[in-house]
C-alpha cells in the first residue's frame, strides 16, 4: 500500500498538481464560491483525477526520452524501474474514472469538460495522433488542459454556467501558461531532439524561444489585469511580477551554463506561480469586500515573499534531495538539462 501511495504522489507531480490546484481556486473564486470547502474538494478530486490520467498516459508514451533526459529521476518510476507498464495503465484508468465521477457529482457540464479534458490528454501522448510530436500544437494544447480544465470545473462547480467574463480571464491565464510551458522544453532538450521530437526549442533555439516567452508572458499579465476587475493595487503588484519575468527570460536568452540556467527557470517558476497567488488573494478579496488599504497591505506582501524566492531560487539555484520521496519538487518544474545549449546548435 504505501509503495501504491508514494507511487501516486510521484504521478501527481506536486508542484504541477499545486498549480491545477491554485487555478481551480481561481475558478472558484472567481463564480463568487472560493470559501466553500465542500466545492473545493469536490473539485480537486476531479482535477487531481485528470492530472494523474494525463502524467500516466505521458510517462507510458516517453519512457524512451525520460530515459535519456531524467535518467535515474525518482520522479519518473517508469525509468527507475519502481513501477511497470500494467502499473501506469491501472493508473490511467482507475484516476480517469475517478476524475469523470467526481465531476460529474458536481455537474453534468464539468463532467463534460473533464471527458473533453482526458480525451486531448490522451491525445497529446498516445499515438496514433500523439500531439507531443507536433512542435507549436503540443505548446498550445497542453496549458489549454493544464488550465482550461481546473479553471472551468471550478467555475462550473460553483455557478454551474460559464459567462463571456469567465472566458476572458482564461485566455489571461492560458496565454501566459504558454510562456511558462515552453520553458520545460529546456530540461528535455537532449531527448527531445534525439527522438524526434520537433518542440519549439528545437525548432527555433533559446532565443526565439525565450522572446516568444517573454510576448505569451505580457499578452497574458494585459488580459488578467484587464479581466480581474482590479484596483490599482493589483494591476501594481501584477505589473512588478512580469517586469521580474521578462528580466529573468533576458538573462535566460543568453546563459548557457547548466547551474545558472536551471536557476533562472526555476525563479521564472516562481513568479509565475506567484501571480496566480496574486490573482486568486485579488478575488478572494474582492469577494470578501476588503478596503482597499487592506488588499494594498495584503497584496504587497505576498509581492514581497514572491520576489524573494525567486531572488533565492535564481541566485542558488533548486536543492536536490534525493532522500525526499518526491525530490524533484521545484526542481522539476524549472530543471534546465545540460545539454539546452547544445541541443541549440544541433537544431
């Protein structure tokens, strides 16, 4: 049993199961329900479902390039030999069904994007269309997943509608996932490009792809601030979090050093994160009829602990701590391989 557990948090990935986690409060909050306990959980069992499903079906259909990017990572079982085929198929099929049962407790419609959901997860990874292959689609289909579902079941969840506001604040948060996305392309770049693989980077190299970042990071910060309803102490705080991504991405686009580029993704990681906190604290507010001394209070200092980590993170770079059961922790979220420069010039 607890192999069986550890196995299911290596799956969920904790830093990307944090972030579905943190837009599916955002969903909530943002149809008016983000204090509800019961909406919450609800929720998270549907998108916790999903995750588990898509990082299944990802690790089945990459196993041959993990081995190559991550080898020896705890993070993938599949590579260390901790689990088998038939153990990742199990997986798949019991969460999916999970994830379909517990949004279809909550509402038909969230069952319904959730079924929508899986359906082009499993396309993304599984041939015979395996979307991973396809270079800019993977880099749009996958944050449309990784966003829209979590987001839209917490709406649905909590007002059983989505509204024409509701889809302008998505296009905010998946227009700027896009730009945090293609930065993991970095780690797996070696692989990448040995099997094939025709991603963004290795199509068009780091700084094409650090700038097209940097455009998918402004075009999203605009829309949220324009979609939120925000006070000036938000579209302040908002504003200062992507001056710190651009200038990290410039950083980005001219480092070559595996260290310091793991660093700088990992700090990118970290503001991004940091704006989806900033976003939700704004609604939960907004909700809750703060002053707007009180959220100006609130949300600078969230501002402040935010631009500190990712002060920490991109001057020491992520701890490695093999003895943590999910070492990989932030490091996997922003892990730059050795090899992105190189895989540059092969490109």
């Amino acid at each position: 049993m607890r192999a069986r557990l550890r196995l299911l948090v290596l799956l969920s990935r904790p830093p990307v199961a944090l972030l579905l986690a943190l837009y599916t409060a955002v969903g909530l909050s943002r149809a008016g329900h983000g204090q509800d306990p019961a909406l919450l959980a609800g929720s998270l069992t549907a998108v916790i479902g999903f995750l588990l499903f898509s990082v299944a079906c990802n690790d089945l259909a990459d196993v041959a390039i993990d081995r190559v990017n991550l080898p020896g990572a705890a993070g993938r079982p599949l590579v260390t030999g901790s689990a088998a085929a038939r153990d990742m198929v199990v997986v798949a099929a019991t969460s999916g069904a999970v994830a379909l049962g517990a949004s279809l407790a909550l509402d038909p419609r969230a069952a319904a994007v959730t079924a929508a959901g899986l359906a082009v997860s499993a396309g993304y990874s599984l041939r015979p269309v395996r979307l991973a292959d396809r270079g800019a689609v993977a880099a749009l289909v996958l944050p449309a997943c990784y966003v829209a579902v979590p987001y839209l079941v917490g709406v649905i969840a909590a007002r059983h509608s989505v509204r024409p506001a509701d889809l302008l604040l998505l296009a905010g948060l998946y227009t700027g996932f896009i730009g945090r996305i293609l930065l993991k392309d970095f780690r797996d770049v070696r692989g990448d490009a040995l099997f094939g693989k025709r991603t963004f980077l290795v199509r068009h190299g780091r700084r094409a792809t650090c700038l097209f970042s940097a455009c998918c990071w402004a075009a999203g910060t605009a829309v949220l601030i324009v979609a939120a309803r925000p006070g000036p102490a938000y579209a302040v705080s908002t504003g200062l979090c992507l001056a710190g991504a651009l200038w990290l991405l410039r950083a980005l686009a001219t480092e070559t050093g595996h260290r310091r580029e793991e660093a700088l993704i990992s700090a990118i990681a970290i503001v991004g994160r940091g704006m989806i906190l900033l976003l939700l604290a704004h609604l939960s507010m907004l909700q809750a009829h703060w002053t707007a001394l009180g959220e100006s209070a609130a949300l600078a200092a969230l501002l402040v602990v935010t631009a500190g980590q990712a002060a920490t993170m991109a001057k020491s770079g992520p701890v490695f701590r093999s003895t943590v059961p999910f070492a990989e922790a932030e490091a996997t979220t922003g892990s730059a391989a050795a090899a992105g420069s190189a895989g540059h010039r092969g490109a």
